[in-house]
C-alpha cells in the first residue's frame, strides 16, 4: 500500500474513473460497437486488468482511454476521468496528461519504436517531453538512470544501439523505460508480455510489480492470457464481444469463476500432465 506525500489525499478518489464507456466504429459495413457501456476504476498501487480473447474489445477499451483512436472513424461516449479530470468530453484534457503522468507500454516491442533512431535518442526525446530534465547532459543521465532502472546491463553501450540490435525482452525492458520517463501514475500495457517467451515474460511482470511497489502506480493491463492476470491483478474484468461479463476480485474470479466464458477461458490455460514412468525413455546417440 503506497502513501501520499506529507499524508495528504487527493482530490480525487481514483486514478482513473471509468463509467458506462462505449466505442462505435465506422465500417465500409456500418457501424460496429466495439465496447458497450463498460465501466471500472483504479486506484493508487492497484492493478486491474482486462482479460479476454482477441477482438473481445479490450485493447479498443484502452486506446479509447488514451484518445489514440481516429476521431474520423471511432464515437466515444461516457465518462472517463484522469484524476478526477474529465478526458473524454473535451480532446485538449488528455494532451495533458499523455507523457506526463500517464504513459502506455504497447503491445509489440519489435514495432513500437523508431527503426531509425537509436535507443538512446527516442528515450531521451520521452525525458524532454515531460519538461521535468533540462539540460543535454541531464538528460543522458536520466536516460542512463532510467535503463539501470528496468535492469538493463551496459547502459551506455546499449544507448547506442539501433532497435533491430535488441532481444524482444531487452526492447520491452526500453519501452518501459520510456514509459517511466514520465513518471507515471497512471500505467496503461497493452499485451506487454505477449511478444516475449515465458522466461522473458515472468522477467517483465516482475519488473512492472516491483516499479509498482515503489512508485505506487496504477497500472490497466490488457491481456488473453489468464495465468498473466491471475499474477499480477487485484481485480479482473473479463471481456467478451465489448461487454464486461464477470468482474470481480482476482482470486475469485480465476479460482471460482461464475461465468461459463471466464470457465472455457481458464480450460483454455495449458496445464502439465502427471508424470508417466512407464513411458519409455529414449537414449540419445549424438
């Protein structure tokens, strides 16, 4: 549980204050709604994640959320508050709070930065947007404070480095320091892990529940993969065809799940078999 500074509240009582949030997409075959009337919060230190197949609408929740879909093809309509701002009725508000205080891990590090800039230049443009670091050297050295921060070896040589030189985990491990740039209090990942094998992914979430810890972020995670939001969430929202079908505390939603979906979502999860010793082993001849 994370503390205010000088133990003040805020004028806000959440982070981020969802209510009956619906997105309709233009289509050449009409009008498509994407997310019907979903509603939620988060809190400081808090972790919700949305959960469900692909086209279920969550990431189309989230990029709602952030203001990132085309205003030529997508309607919102509803509520959303950023500490206590409202960020939906007027488009100026989210410019705000978009790389300063609120910040988004997206889904495929492989995509997601610049293949013609150096790691070093794009971290060090997200410093210079927040306006908090001044200065040339200054900012080099957030940026090599930030990179030792998601626990990334060599710093300075690894600044240098184009992304087409780095492992997908070591790219996921740069967008979250871009994202931290901001110091956010309001963390959106988008499928963070979904690129990485499990290795790398247990490396990341790690990483996001320590910064949590430490900072007291919120943090919205967006993923199919119920064994990630049974990690690190404290509530779950479980998503199908735009719809919120069965929310509630992350426990009871994966270990006594009410819903038929959340139940063919968690048969989905593979699991290991007990161990057949009769099952002849093979000698291997290299």
């Amino acid at each position: 549980m994370s503390t205010l500074t000088h133990n003040e509240a805020p004028p806000y009582t959440a982070v981020l204050e969802v209510k009956n949030l619906s997105v309709e997409l233009m289509t050449d075959n009409g009008v498509f709604k994407a997310v019907d009337n979903v509603s939620f919060s988060i809190g400081r230190g808090e972790t919700v994640t949305i959960i469900g197949e692909s086209g279920s609408g969550k990431s189309t929740t989230a990029m709602a959320l952030l203001q990132l879909l085309p205003r030529d093809l997508a309607v919102l309509s509803g509520a959303v508050r950023i500490k206590g701002k409202d960020v939906l009725s007027d488009h100026q508000t989210i410019k705000k709070f978009r790389g300063r205080g609120l910040a988004l891990i997206p889904q495929d590090p492989m995509t997601a930065l610049s293949p013609v800039l150096s790691i070093g230049s794009q971290l060090r443009e997200a410093i210079k947007i927040t306006g908090k670091v001044k200065g040339k050297e200054a900012i080099h050295a957030k940026a090599m404070e930030l990179l030792g921060q998601v626990r990334i070896p060599l710093v300075e040589e690894q600044l240098k480095k184009f992304p087409h030189q780095l492992s997908g985990g070591m790219l996921q491990r740069v967008l979250i320091a871009i994202a931290l740039a901001s110091e956010p209090e309001l963390l959106v990942a988008d499928e963070p892990t979904s690129a990485l094998d499990v290795t790398v992914q247990a490396g990341i979430l790690d990483l996001m529940l320590e910064i949590q810890e430490t900072r007291g972020t919120a943090i919205l995670m967006i993923t199919h993969d119920i064994g990630v939001a049974r990690l690190v969430s404290d509530t779950i929202h479980v998503m199908q065809r735009g719809r919120f079908v069965e929310s509630g505390d992350a426990r009871q939603v994966v270990e006594e799940p009410s819903e038929e979906y959340t139940r063919k979502l968690l048969a989905a999860v593979p699991r290991l078999g007990d161990w057949d010793e009769s099952m002849p082993v093979e000698e291997s001849h290299v």
